[in-house]
C-alpha cells in the first residue's frame, strides 16, 4: 500500500523531491523519506509546514485531505467490498 498518496500526488505536481520537501520541514532526505513511507510520524508542526507551502503554490488543501483522507478511504473501500477486519 502506498502511504500518503495526496501528498506523493501534489509533490510530483509542483515537482519536489525529497531532499526539497526536506528542506520545507527542515529536515533530513533520510528523515523525510521514512515519514514519507510510514516508518517514522509526520509531527503536526511538519504537517502544518508542508499544507502552508502548498496553499502558498496555490493548492486548496488541508492537513486532513494531506494527511489523514486516504486513509479512511482505503478503509471505506476494503469495509465496501464486504472486508471488515480488513481494517
């Protein structure tokens, strides 16, 4: 399963890499790679910094549609197809 699919899709949108995105929330590619994949947590200040500079290339987004909305779709989906310890 791929991890953080809205934030994968804006990054390939405006053409960042992880070392910039890195560089956004003042931190490290290696750091920023394993948020990234699920292996470490996002903080919510990173959070915060990450939406911010999307609003500011013109994105409408939230920390929630970033962050948190692919999840509970995954989970919707998988409970739709009749799946519910899929969980």
């Amino acid at each position: 399963m791929t991890t953080f699919p809205e934030l994968r899709a804006l990054m390939a949108k405006h053409g960042m890499n992880l070392d910039k995105m890195a560089q956004v929330i003042d931190t490290t590619y290696v750091t920023f790679s394993k948020k990234l994949n699920g292996n470490s947590d996002f903080t919510y200040s990173d959070m915060l910094k990450i939406k911010d500079f999307f609003v500011a290339k013109g994105e409408k987004v939230t920390v929630e549609h970033i962050f948190f909305a692919w999840g509970f779709t995954i989970v919707n989906k998988k409970k739709a197809a009749g799946c519910e310890s899929c969980g």
